[in-house]
C-alpha cells in the first residue's frame, strides 16, 4: 500500500518548541517499503528532505519547502544470546521513553538511565544522546539506514558512527543525507545499576531492579525539566563547552565555585547552564522567549514566537555569557532548512 501524502501540512505541534511551521509535502511511512517509496518519489521531483522525528531537537522554520518524512515503523523486538546478554531491535518510530520503560519492566539493564529522554529511536543516534552518566553509544550494535540520494542499504556499527559527546558522523559526513530505519542495542539481564550521577543513588533501594533506576531518573528530570506538552523546549538548548585546562584554571582562578570536569583529553568541559546562571540571566523572559527558571541551560518559548526570534533571543543569551567569561556557546538543536 502507499503512504497517505500531506500537502502544506502543520509540524507546529510535531515540535517540542512549539514554533509555528507548515511543510510543503509530508508523509509518515509506516513500511520500510513505504519510506522506500517516498524516497523515490522525492528523488525523482529532486525535493529537499528532512527526516523528522519526535521533533524535540529541532528548530523548525515558518515553511518547509521540498518533503518531510516522519518515518512510522514502530515495532521492536528481542534476540537472546547465549551469553546472558540481549540484542534489542528498535525501528526509527518506536518513542524511546517507551521502548526504554518495556525494557526495564523487563529488568533489561542499560537504558534505564536514558528514561524520559523525548523523541523517537531514530533520532538517537543523531546526537548519541546521552543523560545520568550513560551514552547510547555503550550500548549501540548497529544502524540500519538507507542513502537519501540513492536509495542504498547499509549498517553501520559503532566504529563508523564515530559517536562523541553529543556528536556522531550523522552530524558531519552524513548529516541530512540518510534514513536511520532501525537501531541495534544490547542490554543486559545482570543488573549494571549507574547511581554516580544526580541523586540517584539516594533514590533507590540498594539492589534497585532496572524499573526502580528508571522511575528515579524519570522522578529527577520530572523535578529539573519543563515538561514540553506545558512549555514548548527542545532540552538543553546549548552544549557545555569544552576549553583547553589553562582556560579551565584561569577561570577558577576568578570564579572557584565553578564546575568543571576534565576529560580523557586533556581538555576541560564546563557547565553551559552554570555560565548563564551566573550572569543572571536564569528566568529571564523577553517576549516569546525565556531561559528557564528552574534550568538556564533551557530555553522556553512562552508562545506567539517563530524561529527567527528564537535565534535572536539564543543569540543575546550566549553573547552575554561571551563578553562576561569569553567562553562561545554552541547550539545543541539543529535549525532545519526549507
Ligand atoms: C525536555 C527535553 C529533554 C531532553 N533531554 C535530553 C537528554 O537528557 N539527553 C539528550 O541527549 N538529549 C535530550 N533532549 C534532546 C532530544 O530529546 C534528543 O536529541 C532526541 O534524540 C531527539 O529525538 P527526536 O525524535 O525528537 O528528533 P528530531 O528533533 O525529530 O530530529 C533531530 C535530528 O535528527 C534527525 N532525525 C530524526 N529522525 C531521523 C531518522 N530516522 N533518520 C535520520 N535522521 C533523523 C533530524 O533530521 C534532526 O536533524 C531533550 C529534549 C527535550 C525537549
């Protein structure tokens, strides 16, 4: 059967930001035949295509032109090995909070500490996500996609996906250009309990299931993150920046509270959300826009906002943080084009 196509179809309410934006064309594939077809067809009238998926790291733009794919394949399954250890198939539309709770119902440890993250498995290695001390990359076999501008077949294993903090070759070399179609993780039924980040280990019994981990993490985001079916978010609007450790001590030297946290690279991150807290700008509203009270690293939109002025509030905020610590301040969302 062929996908059901949309022409001049409303995404406001398939982001998380909330920001006004109509596509030209829109179809929601729920076959690898499907997502197959709509490819073609976009190749053949030569349409600019953005995958999207639960929406909830993207900043869209009042049009879309070309086709918005919103891949709908939604089923997951479980292969067992003999060695205790369980191969999770994930397809791109499975919603990753879902997926992640069924696993820890099932006391499948690994994921748990990704639990609430928004958006749907497709998505997740765009940007490894990460959260609590845990990256997808630790646990991430395989991907499956297809080439946007041929229609090819391939499968990625981690080597090739060159994850890094919040990074992965789907940022770079292959940013815009393929479908992920399906995900490969393992998990485990030994228990692998991560309590070292947030209060987490004050959260749960001491030999918590994989369920109880998962409700914790769910509980101290609950506490921390605006909800965006309340408050239109995409998460942390901005990536901690990574500086060298001589720019890392020169800065404790001014500010000792500040956090910092080496890495393997010698390199030293900071906490983005820390630097705009400290120039006080935490709860700070100007119009459509605010950084939230509770979070700074969060960027809100109040409503009645687009893209453009999101970008300009975006703006004044890592400009102030600039001139105050001279520490530049990276977009975690990407800014689709149409
Ligand atoms: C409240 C809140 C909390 C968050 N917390 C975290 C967190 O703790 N850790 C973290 O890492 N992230 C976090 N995020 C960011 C976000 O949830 C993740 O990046 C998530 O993986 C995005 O998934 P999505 O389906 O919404 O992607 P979308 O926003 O739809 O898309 C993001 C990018 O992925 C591409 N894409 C989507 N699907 C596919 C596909 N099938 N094939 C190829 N490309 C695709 C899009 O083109 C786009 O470039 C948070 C966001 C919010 C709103």
């Amino acid at each position: 059967m062929s996908p059901r196509w949309y022409a001049d179809h409303d995404l406001t309410a398939a982001n998380t930001l909330g920001l006004p934006c109509r596509a030209e064309r829109f179809v929601a594939p729920m076959t690898p035949a499907e997502l197959g077809e709509a490819l073609a067809l976009a190749r053949e009238g030569g349409w600019p295509t953005l995958v999207l998926g639960g929406g909830s790291n993207l900043i869209l733009p009042a049009f879309l032109t070309g086709l918005v794919i919103r891949p709908a394949m939604n089923d997951w399954w479980l292969v067992e090995s003999g060695d205790g250890s369980v191969r999770v198939h994930a397809e791109a539309g499975v919603v990753w909070h879902e997926l992640v709770m069924a696993l820890a119902a099932r006391d499948l440890w690994g994921l748990e500490n990704l639990a609430l993250i928004p958006g749907h498995c497709g998505a997740a290695p765009i940007q490894n996500i990460g959260a609590y001390g845990v990256e997808l990359a630790e646990r991430l076999e395989a991907v499956h996609l297809v080439h946007l501008d041929d229609g090819r077949e391939a499968v990625l294993g981690p080597q090739a996906c060159a994850f890094g903090y919040r990074d992965s070759v789907f940022k770079h070399a292959l940013a815009g250009r393929v479908a992920i179609t399906r995900l490969v993780m393992r998990v485990s039924r030994t228990p692998e309990p991560r309590l070292g980040y947030g209060d987490l280990a004050g959260r749960v019994t001491e030999s918590p299931t994989a369920l109880e981990v998962a409700e914790a993490v769910c509980a101290v985001r609950r506490e921390k993150l605006p909800d965006p079916a309340v408050l239109g978010n995409a998460g942390s609007f901005f990536k901690n920046p990574v500086v060298s450790s001589e720019r890392a001590a020169s800065l404790r030297e001014a500010y000792p509270d500040m956090p910092s946290f080496p890495l393997d690279d010698g390199r030293t991150k900071l906490a983005a959300g820390w630097l705009i807290d400290r120039c006080g700008l935490k709860g700070w509203r100007d119009g459509a826009f605010g950084v939230h009270d509770r979070q700074a690293l969060v960027l809100v939109h109040h409503g009645g906002g687009d893209a453009a002025g999101l970008l300009a509030f975006a703006a004044r905020v890592a400009d102030t943080v600039e001139r105050r610590f001279g520490v530049a301040l990276e977009r975690e969302p990407r800014l689709a084009t149409g």
